[in-house]
C-alpha cells in the first residue's frame, strides 16, 4: 500500500498525459514558466491571491465552527478539528492559485508530495500535517519561481498558527472524588475555570469512576501552572486527582 501511494501520482501523470495532449506542454518542455522577483510589482496578482486565501479560510472556518460542532466534543482532537478544516481549506486554495498559475501538472507534483508526506512522515496529529503541507508548498512555490506568493502563503501560515495556538486546547482529568459529590465537585471545577476566563468546550461526568473531564481552551494570559494550582485549591471535601492531557 505504501509503494501503490508512492507510485500512484506517477501513474496518473502518465495516463492523464496520454488522455489530454497538451495538458502536460510546460512539463515536457522541461521548464515552467517563472515570474522570479518582479511579482512582487504585480499587486492584482497578490491582491487576488490573498482575496482566495481568505475565502477559503472564512469557508472553512463556516463548516469548522458550525453551531452543532461542540455537541459532539469529548477529545482534543475533536476539539482542533475546526482549525484543521481551516488550514486544509487555505492549503487547497494555494494549491488552486499555483494550478491556475502553472497549470495542471503542479497538481501532480502536489499529489505526489502529499502522498510522500502521508506514507513517509510521522506527524502525529492533523494538525502537524497541515502545517507540514504549508511549509512544503511554500518551499515549493518559491522554487517554482513565485516569491511573493510563497512569501504571502508562509505569512497567512504564520497568522493561522498564532491565532490557533494563542489559546490551546486542554483536557483535564479530575477523579477520585469522594463518593456522591460529583455534581457539586463537577459546579466547582467548573467554576474556577470560568473565574480564569476559560472556554469550556465540553463536560463530561462519569459517575461510575467518580471522574470529571472537561476540554476547555486556556485564556492567553493564563498559564496551564496557574490554572493547575487553582484546580487544586478547590474545596477539601470535593477534591480530586488532577491530570492534565495536552496538544
């Protein structure tokens, strides 16, 4: 499966190029055309570029945010999902831009990649992936002779990655809480979190372990030490063992 992912963009490039004469004219020629330096003269280029950027950024943030979408959060994973579907959306857009520049044969080139990227590199989570993806792509928009769209992709990357991480997502585990206290223990964890202007995403109550969790994002300012160091000046007779899960 792993050479099939490998091999998979090579072939697909030979049978498109065998179905759709002309489609492949640049590559054959051996070279693409490069804009270099002076695209940094064209504003409407860069102006249209970053308009795309954005769209597809506010449109994936509409499918990421969706109202419904905290319901069903019980992992940080889900809970980073949305920023995942933001970044995917922005890492297509880029791709569309340099497509339309170059020509299909980038979308190749850009398979091709990603299936290296997926079989051969460990990232851990989406998240990472995406980043990834972000990074190759501005390495390979700049080789490709478009420095200001690599310098705008490498900038809207960095934007993203701030905002997202400005308040990371957190899991705390709270358990071994006395016996028939959970409801109270689970209002006064809450409410610590809250004075510490945490975002409480979900809740989640487990009576038969006397356990609570609770998936929240810290505040900026906060520091996960603080906020420990709170949790555990909750009331004697309601506390309990705190573990902490982070991304």
């Amino acid at each position: 499966m792993k050479a099939l992912g490998l091999f998979l963009p090579v072939l697909m490039a030979h049978g498109l190029a065998a179905h759709a004469p002309g489609l492949f004219d640049a590559a054959g020629a051996g070279q693409l055309p490069a804009v270099g330096w002076s695209g940094f003269l064209d504003m409407r280029f860069m102006a249209d570029s970053l308009a795309s950027l954005l769209l597809a950024t506010a449109l994936g943030a509409v499918i990421g945010y969706h109202p419904t979408t905290p319901r069903t959060v019980d992992t940080l994973q889900e809970a980073d999902m949305p920023k995942v579907y933001i970044m995917y959306a922005f890492v297509g857009a880029v791709i569309g831009v340099t497509v339309r520049e170059f020509g299909m044969v980038i979308g190749v080139v850009v398979f091709g990649i990603g299936g290296l990227i997926r079989f051969r590199t460990d990232t851990g989570s989406a998240r990472d992936t995406g980043r990834l993806i972000s990074v190759t792509l501005s390495g390979l928009i700049a080789g490709l002779g478009m420095p200001h769209l690599a310098v705008i992709t490498t900038a809207f990357t960095f934007v993203m990655i701030y905002v997202f991480d400005s308040r990371p997502a957190c899991l705390v585990k709270i358990g071994e809480i006395p016996t028939g206290r959970l409801a109270e223990a689970a209002k006064a964890y809450r409410d610590i979190l809250e004075a510490h202007h945490c975002k409480i995403i979900s809740e989640r109550r487990f009576f038969g372990k006397q356990r609570l969790e609770f998936v929240f994002r810290l505040r900026r300012a906060d520091t996960r030490e603080a906020l420990h160091t709170a949790l555990c000046d909750a009331p004697a007779d309601l506390r309990g063992d705190i573990d902490w899960e982070l991304k």
